[in-house]
C-alpha cells in the first residue's frame, strides 16, 4: 500500500509541477499585457514567458518520464494523462509564441480599445486557472471538476464579447497603419484562441469523467 501511495505521490508532485509551470508562463503573459496597454511594454518580462516556457519543457519531459516508468497512473490511464500534458504543452507554447511577437510590436496601445483589452487579457487568465484547477480537481473529484467545466465555458462567452468589441473598434480605423491595425488585431485574436483552446481542453477533461464514472 505504501508503494502504490508513493507511486501516486511522485505522479502527483510531477504533475503540479507541470501545471504551476503553465500557469506561471499564463501569469507573467497577463502581465506584459497589462503593461502594453499602460505604455510600459518592459522586454525583460517577456523573455521571462519564453523562459518560463522552457522551464515548463522540462517539468513536462519529466512528468512524462514518471508516467512510463511507473506504467499506471489512477485515476486515469497514462495514455489520457498524456495527451492532457501534450494540450497543455501546446498552450505554453503560444503564450510564449504572443510574448515573441509583443518583444517586436512597434505601436503603442490604441486607447479607445484598453479597457476591453484588459478585460480580454484578465478573461484569458481566469480561463487558465479555472483550467488548472479543473486538471487538479480530477485527481480526486470529479463532480466539482465537471463544474468548473462550465464556468470556462462561461469565460469563452465573456472573452468573444471583448474580442468583437476590439475588432470592431479598430477595423473602423480606416485613416491608421494598416499594419498597426493587423498586429494589434493579432495580439486580440492571439489571446482569444488561449481562451478557446482551453476550453477545448475542458471539453477533453469532461469526456474523461465520462469514461471513468466511477472517481
């Protein structure tokens, strides 16, 4: 019993590390956001998502290392695990992708669009930590899990109402950069499709409450 415990235990540390790592690249994303939108773009926080990505690689090599040499990993199968921490993987990876492409943008804030732009952003980050404690709360109940399911759902809905409002505001600005506009409308479009894909995720985490009803 103390074996199967420890198994479980180092499965577990792995996992939350992995998980802590995604949600520091979304917080530290969020915040050079924020700060684009206050005109005070600093660079060094965005080689801080780039770095905080690549530490994430690691804690995912090494979840995955557990995972196949422990061969079991309850309440769900190793195979299913896997796949969570490749969709995961795929959100740290366009964090760090927008915070590349923020390191290059050359404009400053539109200001008529701040205000729904940091509604966007503060969205993006609510959906990734509903997300997290979604793949948290799997471990051990399943019923809250499926829950927040429906409360990322909710953060999508809210998070299209701010996009739209952006694009709209922007696209009417036929005397601007075109460029400005199109790498402004890409920064808004980039963080909706975190949003998105997220709630895919949860859509994914829902299907495993049915398949494993029993948890």
């Amino acid at each position: 019993m103390k074996f199967l415990k420890d198994k479980k235990s180092r499965i577990l540390n792995a996992a939350n590390e992995f998980h802590a790592q995604v949600l520091k690249g979304s917080d530290l994303l969020q915040d050079c956001i924020n700060d684009l939108i206050e005109g005070k773009l600093d660079k060094a926080k965005l080689e801080k998502v780039i770095k905080s990505e690549h530490e994430g690689d690691i804690a995912k090599e090494k979840y995955i290392n557990i995972l196949y040499q422990d061969q079991r990993a309850l309440p769900f199968l190793i195979e299913d695990r896997y796949r969570l921490i490749k969709y995961l993987d795929i959100i740290s990876d366009k964090s760090e992708e927008l915070a590349r492409g923020l390191e290059v943008f050359p404009f400053d804030c539109y200001d008529d669009i701040k205000k729904d732009l940091k509604n966007l952003n503060n969205t993006y980050e609510d959906t990734i930590k509903l997300l997290i404690d979604m793949i948290n709360l799997m471990e051990t109940d399943f019923k809250t899990a499926y829950q927040k399911s429906f409360e990322i759902e909710a953060l999508k809905r809210k998070g299209r109402e701010s996009k739209f409002k952006i694009l709209g505001i922007i696209y009417q600005k036929s005397e601007e950069k075109s460029l400005r506009i199109y790498l402004t409308s890409k920064i808004c479009i980039k963080l909706f499709d975190m949003i998105t894909y997220a709630e895919e995720i949860s859509d994914f985490l829902r299907s495993l409450i049915v398949k494993y009803p029993s948890k």
